[in-house]
C-alpha cells in the first residue's frame, strides 16, 4: 500500500484521465508491470496471491484517486476468469492461463483514440484502441462476456448460444452470441463467454450437461470478433462488444473441461458474486472517504454570515 498503491496513484491525474478518455501510457504500463492485473493469481502462476481483504484495500485507494482506473484493475481480479479458473479450471487450463493472467506484461503500443477528435466516429461507437492485446510470450488482459442488449448481466435470461456438435472428431458447441458493454473487451486477450449449450443429439453421453457454460476464448479464435470501442457513460475505460455467429467452441474451451459443461450457472453465481462483493464496495468505500474529505474541507473554507458553514449548528447537530 506505501510503495507500488502509493506509487500509482501519484501518476494518475483523473483530470488527465477524463479529458483523454484514456490512462497514459505510463499508467498502463505500471498497472501491468505490477502485476495489478493479478491480484488475486496464486503466487505459483506469478500472480500476487492477494487475500479477498488485500484485493479489497487496493482496489479502495486506487478508486479514491480515479473510478476509471479503478474499474480498469478491478475487472480481471473479480468479473475476469481467473477466479473461475483456479475453482475450477482443468491442470492444463490452470497451467496455460494463469501464468498470463498474473503477468500481464504486454505494453499498449499507442494510445486510445481521442473521442473529441474530428472524424473519432460517433459516440457510442468509435474506433478501438491500438493496444498490443499480447506480447510475444502471449501474456494476456482478461475481460467477461455476459451482458446482453436485452438480458443485461441476467444469466437465465441470456440468448446466447449453440447446440452441441462433433466436427472433424473433436466434440464442441456451435454458438452464437452478442454481447454489449464489456468492460476491458477493446484491449483484452482472452475473453471469458458465458453461453448455453443445448444437446439435442446426445452427443454429451452423459458426461457434462445442458445449460449455462463458461469458455476462455483468446483474442484470436476464428469468428470471435471483438468489436469497436463503445463509450456508453462517456466513461474513461475500455468498454466494448464481443460477439460472434456460428462460433465453434471445443469442449476444451470450456472452464473445466466437458465435465463442467452446464455447470456455468454454479461459476457464476460463486465468482462473480464474490468478487463483486469486494471490488463494488471497495468502490463505494472510496467514494465516501473522498467526499468526506472534499466536504469536510469546503465546509471549513466556505463562510456564511461571516462563519465557515462547519461551525452552524445546522451542519454541527445532524
């Protein structure tokens, strides 16, 4: 907290932040370099190994500095799959994922575009940020694809996905989906997809079920296609779509392999729940210090009658 916390956020200028739309280049790289990206991967996978408190501290002094760049580390340590992978990951997924996600060390190679330059394209839809999604040892930013245009973050409601088939003798699911307003998207490198798999032949035998699943798909698997940076707060982090038709998604896509196909209600119900219970919060904690502090402060600056508004009793007695 008094050295690398401390340290960001005295390159932060939020002022910066919201005009560019956009973290500087030096932000971006410390943020990866530090691992804050990784909070939560184990030690063992390069990550930081922080405990839910840790994540939470963090995450807490960061938001009182900037909500953008909080939002912006706070993803892949509770909405990214790391998580659900070390619940439920297979050893193989386990061993290739997690060592990237823990060492997001790929560096933007320009920045966003300028969403107040001429021509930027309209707002809501303008183009992506040239970022480097990997580097050469292909070391990953996560993002999580579950809301839709019409279901929003309602996982039972959501209508993506693709019946179960066997191409080429490898068994997967063909799966369309649209998702909208997923944080990171722009620059990620693998993406976390929640869909539904339906079995209408059988082909399951038993081994995993219909339902709800959960596959990490990296940046470059055919037909997935992440699309144009979307601006839909005027906010200052990547937001974005994935989307996808006829998608071919192996079972060893899929977190935990075939015998966790349609299983991805349980994930996301014990992840996502969990992790939104500390970075939200840890959010709203700042937002309080903060406002008590900018409060506290103008109340002893601004007078009334001749008398700082901090000593009337009406703010004195609530």
């Amino acid at each position: 907290m008094d050295n690398e916390v401390e340290e960001l956020c005295k390159l932060i200028d939020d002022y910066q932040v919201v005009t560019d739309r956009d973290m500087t280049p030096e932000v971006w790289r410390f943020l990866r370099e530090k691992k804050f990206f990784g909070l939560i991967i184990p030690k063992e996978y390069g990550g930081m190994g922080f405990s839910g408190h840790g994540h939470s501290q963090v995450m807490q002094k960061i938001a009182t500095r900037s909500g953008s760049v909080c939002a912006t580390a706070s993803v892949p340590n509770s909405l990214g799959p790391g998580e659900l992978l070390m619940r439920y990951g297979t050893e193989d997924q386990k061993n290739y994922f997690l060592p990237k996600l823990g060492n997001c060390l790929a560096f933007p190679a320009a920045r966003a575009i300028d969403v107040r330059r001429p021509n930027a394209g309209a707002l809501g839809s303008h183009a992506a940020p040239c970022f480097s999604m990997t580097t050469a040892n292909g070391e990953l930013i996560p993002c999580f694809g579950l809301t839709g245009p019409r279901s929003g973050s309602d996982a039972a409601s959501m209508p993506d996905g693709g019946e179960v088939v066997m191409e080429n003798g490898v068994l997967g699911v063909r799966a369309t989906f649209k998702k909208r307003y997923i944080t990171l998207a722009p620059v990620a490198g693998v993406v976390g997809l929640a869909f539904k798999a339906s079995d209408p032949n059988n082909l399951l035998k038993g081994v995993g079920t219909e339902g709800i699943c959960v596959a990490l798909l990296e940046r470059n698997h055919p037909g997935l296609r992440i699309g144009d940076r979307h601006d839909p707060l005027t906010a200052s982090f990547m937001n974005g779509p994935v989307e996808g038709e006829d998608v071919f998604i192996p079972m060893s896509a899929i977190v935990g392999g075939q015998e966790r196909c349609g299983f991805g209600w349980n994930m996301l119900m014990d992840c996502l729940a969990e992790g939104r219970s500390i970075s939200l919060p840890a959010s709203a904690v700042a937002a309080a210090r903060f406002s008590v502090t900018a409060v506290g402060a103008y109340a002893r600056i601004r007078k009334q009658f001749k008398v700082p508004l901090a000593e009337l009793e009406g703010v004195q007695v609530p």
